[in-house]
C-alpha cells in the first residue's frame, strides 16, 4: 500500500496569500476614497442647486434676483445643517421678502460648505424668508434675472472634521458655466 498524503504545496500557499494581498489592497484602496467620494458629491448637489438657481432667474426675467442659500447659523436648533442646509429662494419685490424655489437640500454626511476657500463674504439675515428658513444667518450667491452674477465666485466643500487637504467644488463664472476642481493647487486664491 501506498500512502499518500493530502496536503498543500508551497506554491499553492503563496499562490494564495498573493489572492488575499491583492484583496485586501483593493479594498484599502475602495474604503479610503470614501472621503473624496463625499465630498465629490457634495460638489455635484451644490452644482445642481447653482443651476437650478441660474435657470430659476433666467425663466423670472426681470421679475426679481435668485439666491443660492447655506445655513450658517452655528446656534440653529439642527447643528447638523450648520454649512451643509443649502436651498434656492428667490425675490419679486427688491429683496424686501423671499420665496423658496425648492426644498432644503443638505449635503452628504462629512461634507461641508468651506468658508475660507469660497469667495462668498455676502451674508443675509432670515427676515422676510418664509417659516421654514428658521435660520438667522445665511452666505448666498445671486443670480441676476439674466442669469447672469455679478462676478464669478467658488463654492468649496471640504470635510466637516479634519482633512483641510481634501477640497471640491467648482468654479462659478458670471456668465454661469461652472467648472469643477478636486485639487487644492487647482483652486484660486479668494
């Protein structure tokens, strides 16, 4: 009789282990791009509400200005919006009182409106918004009713904690084409 034994060669155990690295490495990769891919779709959300906005005025003509909103009242009863609520409101009457042109939108979870990289100092108070912008303060953008800005400007989103590094957004033009930036280096300085 013959014995033989089962078991496994040296090469099928390495064949393995190389299986298992290259795995492993696949899934590291996948798991640590999750930051940017927040943050890319932060960037996606925000351009949407920026032309929803554009086309907004276009459609209003001269009937009024179109803002893009963000929530930037740290001591709102939702922590969670603070520079993450974003809305469109628009005005028919000078700016003396505002309508909204669709829901709150927030942005993806660890993502958040950065307001060091984007070139918006303009801030507005919540009088004459309608009830649910229960907000007190909030940075805007404004579209005039040709659709056009006054000047271009950036919309930036960064982490909400840590990760200063890993910016998106997109650039605004006054004739509002947007183009859109995942690098630092890429950004202009406000």
């Amino acid at each position: 009789m013959s014995s033989f034994r089962a078991a496994f060669s040296l090469l099928e155990l390495l064949v393995v282990i190389a299986i298992i690295a290259i795995m492993a490495a696949a899934g590291a990769m996948a798991l640590g791009g999750s930051g940017g891919k927040s943050l890319n779709g932060a960037a996606a959300v925000a351009s949407s509400m920026f032309t929803q906005a554009r086309t907004e005025a276009i459609m209003r003509g001269s009937g009024g200005v179109v803002r893009v909103i963000v929530d930037a009242d740290n001591t709102s009863q939702r922590p969670d919006s603070y520079l993450r609520r974003m809305a469109v409101i628009y005005s028919t009457n000078s700016g003396t009182s505002w309508d909204a042109a669709a829901k709150w939108v927030t942005l993806p979870a660890n993502a958040s409106f950065n307001t060091n990289k984007s070139t918006t100092s303009l801030s507005m108070t919540s009088s004459g918004l309608p009830g649910a912008f229960g907000s007190k303060t909030f940075f805007y953008y404004e579209f005039k009713p040709n659709g056009q800005m006054n000047t271009s400007a950036q919309f930036v989103v960064s982490p909400s904690v840590g990760g200063t590094n890993q910016l998106y957004g997109f650039k605004i033009h006054r004739m509002g084409k947007m183009t859109f930036f995942d690098n630092p280096d890429d950004i202009p300085t406000p």
